[in-house]
C-alpha cells in the first residue's frame, strides 16, 4: 500500500510530526506541509495575536486535491484533508509543555496545546467528522525518530490494519486517567 498513498501526519503541535516527516522524506517519502498547501489555496487567514494563521479547513478541504506518489502531509489539521491514512502522534503534556515552552509559545498558548493534548482533542474531531481513513497512534514522548519512523513504515507497509475509529478511539492514550496531573515525576521530560 506504500507505492500511492497519501498520509496525514496529524497531532498537537509539539508531538513531533515535523521531525518525523523530514526522516520519512530521507525515505523517499514527499512530504507537504499543511499551512504552506492552505497558504497556496487561499484557505489561510491573516496573522492572529498569538501568532499562528487560522486555516479554513472546509474550503481547504474542499480545494484539496490528492497528490499522487507516496505523501506525508504534515499539519495538526491534516486528518480533516482526503487522505488514504492517518498518523496520530500524542505526547504526554509535562513533556509537551516542556517542548512548546522551549520553541518559545507564550503560556496561553502552551496552556491551550496542553489542554487539547490531555483532552485527546484530535480523537474528538475524528469522532465528529466520521473519519474513515485508517488511524495508527503513536505515543512519541521518549521514543527516537528512527524508532518511530520504523513503527509507521512497517504499518504502512502492513496495509494500514486499524479497527473503526470509533474502536480505536476507545483504545485510545488517555492523559486524564493517567494520574499525569500535577506533574508526576515518572513522566518528567
């Protein structure tokens, strides 16, 4: 299945999708960033305060059209594009709010990334939009690049097995029941 296959990269931002694109493009994988295709389709707004660009994700959706080849797309709104697969990476939020503060996120927003994480906001929307496309999860909080980049190869080349979203969902990394707040120290980044 990894001949002509179009997969979105998806997961807060600070899970590490950018990171695991560039190792996938050593791969021969073409890699397309989300922002720079909504950008290109007139589907990005103006700079907010917080400094991100809102993308209309319904006419981006709308506009999008399928590359073909093997293709990442990289973006924490990819799963909403028409795509053949979805990697959803989760980190955990001590580590992911280490991570934000380090690239420099005003607190509001580290706080906002942190929330979506813990809350498995991104499950949410696979939920409502009746995703169909088959889902892998990777936790990627203390695991390396090359590690990760072998377990979605391997998924991909297996064809992309994954029950329903709604199974999977179920099955899902769940912060809340975790104990994870206040920090616990098993879990420090």
């Amino acid at each position: 299945m990894t001949e002509g296959i179009v997969v979105a990269l998806t997961g807060t931002p600070g899970t590490g999708k950018t990171t695991l694109g560039a190792r996938l493009a050593e791969g021969g994988w073409e890699v397309v960033n989300l922002r720079d295709v909504a950008a290109m389709l007139g589907c990005l707004g103006e700079v907010e305060a917080d400094g991100a660009s809102p993308v209309d994700v319904h006419a981006l959706a709308e506009q999008w059209q399928p590359p073909s080849g093997r293709v990442i797309v990289d973006g924490h709104l990819s799963h909403f594009l028409d795509v053949d697969a979805v990697v959803l990476l989760r980190c955990h939020p001590d580590a992911l709010a280490d991570r934000l503060t380090e690239r420099g996120y005003p607190a509001e927003k580290v706080r906002a990334n942190v929330e979506w994480e813990m809350t498995s906001g991104h499950w949410a929307e696979l939920l409502e939009f009746e995703v169909e496309a088959p889902v892998l999860e990777v936790e990627t909080t203390h695991v390396s690049v090359d590690a990760l980049a072998e377990n979605v190869l391997a998924w991909l080349a297996e064809g992309c097995p994954s029950p329903s979203v709604e199974e999977r969902a179920i099955a899902a990394v769940d912060w809340l029941n975790e104990g994870t707040f206040p920090r616990n120290e098993a879990h420090k980044g």
